[in-house]
C-alpha cells in the first residue's frame, strides 16, 4: 500500500473557498478512483490556518498512476483550484502493514 500525503497552502482569504471545493469536488471524484483504500482531509486547526491535508492510501502505485498519471508523483491540480493555491507539497510513503512488517527502508 502507498500513503500519498498533499499538503496545499491556500492564499489568504482563501480557506473557506478550498474547504468548499474539497467537500464539493476533490473528495468525491477522488472517492470514485480504483486502488482507493481510504481518505482523510485535514482541516487547519487555527481559525485563521491556510495549511490543509489531505492523505490517501492507494493499494499501489499503478493505482495511483491510473489517477495522477504517469507523473504519479507530482500533485494533481485541479484548474478550478489553481487561483486558491500559494504551495503545494506531495509525498509518498510505502505503509507498513503486519504482512511486510519487516521490510526496511530503502527496501522497494
């Protein structure tokens, strides 16, 4: 499993217009997508935070890349979001689950 971790920063004056296209747009088209396993969207927890999250575990990284693309790696972005957004950071990480407990990093 793969843990895809986006973590956008809106631009002032922004966050109630992202939670919007979140709630409305990101979270149901990401939910429709095969290789999904689950979502979180992290809200800010200051009243006046612009740094959401936004975690997804994918079954691998094909699954990913029927989503994203062959540059699975980079965010997806939607048009309708860009004029919201100031920075953006994605990563991935391999989870550790009971059945490949003792696989080390750097180990693919």
């Amino acid at each position: 499993m793969i843990i895809r971790v986006f973590r956008p920063r809106v631009r002032p004056g922004h966050q109630k217009e992202f939670e919007d296209f979140l709630r409305e747009t990101a979270v149901p088209l990401i939910a429709k997508q095969q290789g999904l396993i689950v979502q979180h969207v992290g809200l800010p927890f200051e009243a006046d935070g612009r740094e959401f999250v936004y975690v997804t575990v994918w079954q691998d990284v094909a699954s990913i890349r029927s989503f994203a693309g062959d540059d699975w790696q980079a965010a997806v972005i939607d048009p309708s979001e860009e004029h919201m957004l100031e920075k953006t950071s994605i990563a991935h990480y391999i989870a550790l689950t009971d059945g490949d407990a003792t696989r080390k990093v750097g180990d693919r």
